[in-house]
C-alpha cells in the first residue's frame, strides 16, 4: 500500500494481493482516523459479500471467485469499542458483465486499488442494537 495526504484526503494505491478491509483498517489504525468517508475502484479476484437478513438478523456470505472490476466501493469509517470500525458495500462486474453487491467482508487486489478516505474530525461510536440486529451509530 502506498498513499498520500491532502488535507483531510488520502489517496491510496492498494497493491496486488493487497486484502482491501484489512489495508484500510491498518492505515487508519496508523494514522488515527477515527471518523470518516471512503470511496474506491480497481480489481480483485476474490471477494466476500454479504446480505443481512432483516427477518432472522443474520448475514448471508458469498464468497466470489475470478476476475471482477471493482466498479463501486463505498463506506464509513467509525469507532466501536475504541477500535476502528470500518462499514463497507462493493459492486462487482465479471467478466460477462453481471454484477453483484453487498457488504464487503473481503476482497483481495488482482491488479490496483485506488482508494480514497476523506476524514471528518471528531469521533462517532457503535452500539449493537438488538432490535435490529446490527452495530449502529451511537451520539
């Protein structure tokens, strides 16, 4: 991973075999990003998305395997427990075209990443919520 600093942005370049939740935590684990935005493109050939199940409260995963574009990679950086927390949706195009979405819990480079963080000063928490089943901004 490679990145540089503009003000509040950070523009990174994720390498191949580079895991993309993993890098971004890493970084801004290093870096003290506490709250912010994320946005990104590139390429991975393997990739774990989920779909929550708002009637059992579950994640349903799938793991995707071969060449995908990462057509859309969209998220939030915030804090649970004094740990980052890091919240992520991915689009991916195959081969013939057909997309998939959902929750990112995993994705490894194929060819670049490039993804950018823009930082929002100050701090925002997660609290599990039992009535929905899921880690929810807390203020």
């Amino acid at each position: 991973m490679e990145f540089k600093r503009f003000g509040s942005k950070y523009v990174i370049r994720l390498e191949k075999g580079e895991e993309i939740v993993e890098s971004i935590k890493t970084l801004c684990e290093r870096e003290g990003i506490k709250l912010g935005t994320i946005t990104g493109i590139g390429a991975t050939d393997k990739a774990v998305v989920g779909l929550f199940e708002t009637s059992t409260k579950e994640y349903h995963s799938k793991e995707l395997i071969g060449d995908m574009e990462i057509t859309s990679l969209l998220g939030n950086i915030s804090q649970m427990e004094g740990e980052v927390y890091l919240h992520l949706h991915i689009t991916l195009a195959d081969h013939n075209y057909n997309v998939y979405g959902g929750h990112l819990t995993s994705a490894v480079i194929s060819a670049t990443g490039e993804i950018i963080i823009d930082t929002i000063e100050g701090v925002v928490d997660r609290e599990f919520d039992e009535e929905i089943g899921l880690n929810l901004f807390k203020f």
